[in-house]
C-alpha cells in the first residue's frame, strides 16, 4: 500500500501544471456527477395531479400540500401541479373530499346545505348560478375548450307583465387557446345551453372565444332568409357527392389522381301548400236519427136504461154499450 502511495505521489510530481489542474478538474467533474446521480435516484416520481384549474383552485390545492409537507410542483403558469406518484390517487380522493377542486363556478351542490329562511329571489339566484356551472363544466369536457364561463338572462317573474316580448337569452365565454372550434362544435353549445333553460332558443345563445370573436353570429337563422345555411350545406354535400361519384368513374378509366371533378348544382328550395275540401255525394251516411211513438188508448162505457136501484149499479148487472178508441203515431227521421 505504501509503494502504491509512493508510486502516486512520483507520478504527481512528474506531471506538469497543466496536467496537474486538468487532472484535478476531471477528478471534481466524476465526483459532481456521482453525487448528482445518487440525489437523482433519490428524487421521486412525479405525476400530475390536476391540470388547467383556475387560479383559486390551485391556491387551494398549493395551500392544503403545504398544510401536509408534501412534495410538489407548480408548472404551466400555476395551472398544473405535480405530486408523487404513489399519493396521486389518495390526494385526489382527499381533496375530493374537500370540494376541491370546485372549478370555475358553482354547481347544484350549492343547494347540499340546507338554507332556511331565505327569500324566493335568492333561491331563483341560487338555481341560475347553479344552472351556470354545471354547463360551464360541461363544456369546458370539449375537445379544445380549456375553460368556459356562462352568463344567462332571463326575465322577471312578475305577476303583471309590461314587456311581454322579453325572451331569456345567454352568452357563453370559451377559452380555447390558440385553436378554434369547429361549427359542429359551436352549434352543440348553443343546443346544449338552449335546451338546459326554459323559454331559451339556439339563436338567443351568443358564443364567444378567448380571442373576441363572435363565433355563433354565422350559425343564426335569419327570418328573412328562412332556412338558408341549411339548404347551402344540403348543396354542397350534394355537389360533393357527385363530384366524387364521377371521379371515381373516371379513375377507372384514366388512371387515379388524373382527373378532378367540379360540380355546381341547384336545388330547388321551394315549397307549395296545398288544402283541399272533398265532399262525396255517393257516399252519404246517416248522421243524425230521431225516432217518436205516441199511444193513446180510450174507454167509454153507457148504461143501459132500467129500474134504479141497487141491481141496476152493480156491473156484473149491468148491461149497456162500451166505445173503444185506440191510436198510434210513429215519426222517424
């Protein structure tokens, strides 16, 4: 052991500055990369705990990891928190216990405790912001929605009504980002809304994006118009499947990917109403029936002339001439 020591301090000795310092800078860079190894083996596995929550809801979540000296991980603005893997599915079940997280808005838990004592305005409040979150978080489970914010109108209840033309109506906010939604997408929220509020239609339903654009302002139906952007997309899906039809009868022929097909139909939109009155001589039934039968039935007895007295009274004793009447009248109709 001496010798190799010996040897060590020889060969140190040899070696020049250069050497020297290079020698000892690579001996601090395997020692700096081992230690770093050994706390990256050490650091646990993180997994994502919850994602895109408002910034409420993330203090909440921040506030009650803290509370409990959990490691944890802030990212994507705040919005994102990471958590050890072998506690992610017990946090969530914790802080579902909790109410957390709540999300953007309140829904029908509202109505959980019970509150006496308040007054018809404040429960019909309470119902519509209910109303409001539960759609908000319907919609914001939509591809490419990451959150969603529903404000509804909806008139007074009042026993006399001036205005009698004020309809419910409602805006509904999105937050999609970067993206854009697509018009089937626009048309399920308006449908969605629509249908989850009395007295409320599609065309009452404003959608509008993080960006300020008015994305349902094209999906309206114009009265004046009628049904017009149905029967443009009826065209174009007409005109489609003919162009294709034909194009694939000329891939057969030519070869595919040498021909290209347009097509321009016309539809013909209009529609004729017609009411009829049919009156059948030969087929005449009887509606009405009336049936009367009168009877009548009369008697008339005389006595005949005689001694007065008992004999002449008694009618076994009696003789005389008896008139008999009888008549019928019967009426049908």
């Amino acid at each position: 052991m001496k010798n190799f020591a010996q040897s060590l301090l020889d060969l140190w000795k040899q070696l020049g500055l250069n050497q020297r310092v290079s020698l000892v800078v690579a001996a601090l860079a395997v020692a700096g990369g081992l230690i770093g190894v050994v706390l990256w083996s050490q650091r646990p596995d993180m997994q994502l705990l919850y994602a895109r929550m408002g910034e409420k809801d993330a203090a909440a979540v921040i506030s009650y990891l803290q509370s409990q000296n959990i490691p944890h991980q802030v990212s994507a603005g705040g919005t994102s928190v990471m958590v050890p893997s072998d506690k992610v599915y017990k946090l969530r079940m914790d802080l579902a216990s909790k109410g957390l997280p709540s999300g953007d808005g309140v829904g029908f838990e509202i109505f959980d405790k019970g509150q006496f004592g308040l007054s018809d305005f404040v429960q019909r409040t309470n119902y519509l912001r209910a109303v409001q979150g539960e759609l908000a978080r319907t919609i914001s489970q939509l591809a490419g929605v990451r959150s969603a914010r529903i404000m509804i109108v909806q008139p007074e209840n009042r026993l006399l009504l001036t205005e009698q033309g004020v309809k419910s109506t409602a805006s509904v906010f999105v937050d999609v980002g970067g993206g854009r939604l697509e018009v089937e997408q626009v048309n399920a929220i308006r449908h969605l809304v629509a249908n989850a509020v009395q007295g409320l239609s599609p065309d009452q339903v404003a959608v509008i994006d993080n960006r300020g654009r008015t994305l349902s302002e094209e999906l309206k139906q114009d009265p004046t118009l009628g049904s017009a952007s149905s029967q443009m997309r009826y065209r174009a899906q007409v005109e489609d499947y003919l162009s294709k039809k034909v194009e694939t009868m000329l891939a057969t022929v030519i070869g595919p990917g040498n021909a290209v097909v347009r097509v321009s139909a016309e539809i013909e939109t209009e529609a004729t109403t017609l009411t009829s009155e049919k009156y059948d001589p030969e087929g005449q039934v009887v509606r009405t029936q009336t049936q009367t039968d009168d009877t009548t039935n009369s008697s008339e007895a005389r006595a005949a002339g005689g001694a007065a007295g008992v004999s002449a009274n008694v009618p076994e004793k009696s003789a005389g001439n008896a008139d008999n009447s009888r008549s019928r009248r019967s009426a049908r109709s």
